[in-house]
C-alpha cells in the first residue's frame, strides 16, 4: 500500500459537528476490494464512472459502488478529498449513505446504500403526470435534504432528477424513500455574506440558475432554482424549458421562460404555480429559500388565501409593536416640528418590511440627528 496523505486533513466538513467513522483505505489495486466483495449487476454509467450493484462476501448485505476514474473528471486530489468528506460528513435520511471508500492513483471506490428502485428519472418516464399529493410527498423529501444541507453550509451544485434515487416504494400507499446522491460538485464554505459566493461554472445546464449560466457569483440559492425545475418536471413531465439548443436554452433560463402552455401546467393548483414562480425566480436575492418552502402554502397543502388570512400571534404583536413604533416617531414630530422626515422613516420601514426576507436585514434612518434602528 502507498500514502496520499492524512484521512482527516480537512476539518472544515463539520455536519451534525463531527464526519461519521467511514473507512477509507488507500490500496494498490482493486484486487483488495473484490476479496471483500463481490462484483454484480451495473446500475449506471456517467461521463466520469460507473455504478455496479456489490455484495458483501461475509453479511452478505448489499451495496453500490461507484468507480470514478481520476484521469477523466479533471480534478484535483484536493476536490476529491472534498466531495468524501462531505459525504462522511452528512447524516439525513434522505441522502445517500458512504459506507466505505477505497482509493488507488488512478481511481476512486466509493461504496454506498444501494437503491434497489433506481432514478426517480426513470421511474417518472414510466407514469403519467402524476397527482400533486403525490408529487408533494416527493418533494418534501427533497427539500428537507437540501435544507439540511444548507443549514451545514454545503450547496450541491448538481442536483437534478437523475441524482434522485428510490430507496423504498409502495406502490399501494404511493410512499417514497428518496434519497439525493452524487456530491461531485459539491462544496461547502465556513464565512457568510459575499464571502460565501461560489464562481465556478458547474452544474447541468438544463438545472442551472440565471446567475450561474451568466457567470456572476453565486450562493445556495442556485440548489432552489433547480429544486424548482425538479419540481416543474414532476407534476407535468415535461421540461419548463421548450428551447431546440443550448443557446435558446440559456435565454430562456435568462428570463426565467417556462413552458406555460403545457395543459398538464395549465391544470395545477394556483398553489403549485405560485411556489414554482417564487423557485424558478430570475434573480436570486427574490428567491424563496430551500427552508422557506416549508411554510409555503403548497408544501402545507393549504390554499394561499388561508395562508394569507391565518397569521399567527407572533405576526399581530410585530405589526402592534410597528404600529407603537410609528406613534412614537409621530409623537417626535409634534415635538419637533419635523414631519417630513418622520414620514420618511415610516415609509422606509413599510419598504424594509416589503423587501423579500433573504434581503432583509438591520437599517438604520436618521431624523433630526437621532437614529431610529429597525428590523
């Protein structure tokens, strides 16, 4: 055996505090890994490797392993390193499992749960637009991956239906296990604010968000543009995208230009093309988050003017509480003479307050040389 180096070199990959215990062993050849297991079926094929369904010799349990050959993907030692450790580092039932990992100079063995029912792709090509009960109990499982993701400060980067596998399915009760795969090009960042942003052009072109087709700085937000168009696909089996090449492609996804003539769009809920219209949103800062979701109106199977019509305690005492902001200031002008500028200040709230929550933060105006700070 030969040396690449330090198993835990990178302690940034910090999900859930700690990575889980996953072997990882540097062998010279495969030789070494066919005496534990044996080789089956092949599940798949990408550009950059391959995918055979194994068996553990001795518990006879099985497994995936994808064989990805390092020469082809043109990366580097240290974006492997990364794509591993961010899989030893999450835990969420509805991602991928690593269960080992064998590495020689030349390829990379990553052994995982295996999905017997295989891509969510394939077995959508084989129904019909389906419900949207249905498709909700897929999607929640989707986004409750990406959330958790997100909240661990990793941003996929390639998500789309094929790196969606079927764990488990009933097909009496319609229940999926979903389980999202393949972190090749993900990343993960410690800082927050523009620090954050990602440059590199990565990702699917049919999935790509606005600012990554465009070549601008990006942040996780770019996980929500595709998650919609995952979404798109899902209840009407068909791309929000009908350009004939990559060049119309990009204008489309420019202008955010899904396809809403499809009858099987036409028919969805007003709920569902509301939440499609806040993911598939042009610029990222109007974006709804991947946590956000949760409490839209169609992933709550609740009608959108229930939603508007039901606010909760928390919301009545913030509008109570502006409102007594807004007297006060008031009573300042009386004192004060200076109406103008209190005017303005409540009307720069009102604008704060209607500014989508991703872009709000602390502001600050000053009248009469005193500072009046609000959330």
């Amino acid at each position: 055996m030969y040396k690449f180096g330090n198993n835990n070199s990178n302690s940034n990959f910090r999900a859930n505090g700690l990575a889980r215990n996953v072997a990882h062993s540097r062998i010279e050849d495969e030789e070494t890994i066919y005496k534990k297991y044996e080789l089956g079926q092949k599940l798949g094929q990408g550009s950059f490797g391959v995918v055979y369904e194994i068996r553990n010799k001795e518990t006879d349990e099985k497994f995936a392993i994808k064989i990805i050959t390092k020469e082809k993907t043109g990366k580097t030692a240290i974006s492997f390193e990364n794509e591993v450790n961010i899989m030893k580092s999450v835990t969420h039932k509805n991602l991928i499992k690593l269960e080992e990992v064998f590495e020689t100079k030349k390829k990379l063995y990553l052994i995982t749960e295996l999905c017997e029912a295989g891509e969510l792709a394939k077995w959508l090509k084989k129904q019909k637009p389906i419900k949207e009960d249905h498709a909700r109990i897929i999607m929640r499982q989707i986004v409750e991956a990406i959330s958790y993701l997100h909240k661990n400060d990793i941003v996929h980067r390639d998500l789309k239906l094929e790196n969606i596998l079927i764990k488990e399915f009933d097909a009496d009760s319609e229940n999926f296990l979903i389980k999202i795969t393949d972190f090749g090009l993900s990343s993960q960042r410690d800082s927050v604010g523009t620090e954050s942003m990602f440059e590199d052009y990565c990702g699917t072109p049919l999935y790509m968000a606005p600012e990554i087709i465009d070549n601008n700085p990006y942040s996780q937000l770019c996980d929500v543009w595709a998650l919609g168009i995952i979404m798109f696909f899902i209840l009407t089996s068909h791309s929000p995208f009908s350009a004939e090449n990559e060049s119309k492609l990009r204008e489309q996804i420019r202008n955010a230009e899904i396809n809403t003539s499809l009858s099987s769009y036409i028919y969805l809920s007003p709920e569902a093309k509301d939440c499609l219209s806040r993911m598939i949103k042009v610029n990222p800062a109007h974006r709804i988050t991947s946590s956000e979701l949760f409490s839209h109106a169609w992933f709550m199977n609740k009608k959108l003017n229930e939603m508007e019509s039901s606010k909760n305690v928390l919301e009545l005492m913030k509008e109570f509480r502006e409102e007594q902001e807004n007297l006060s200031l008031r009573e300042h002008e009386k004192l004060n003479g200076d109406k103008a500028g209190v005017e303005s200040v409540v009307e720069n709230k009102q604008a704060v307050k209607n500014l989508p929550r991703s872009t709000v933060g602390r502001a600050n105006v000053r009248v009469d040389n005193k500072v009046f700070l609000f959330n």
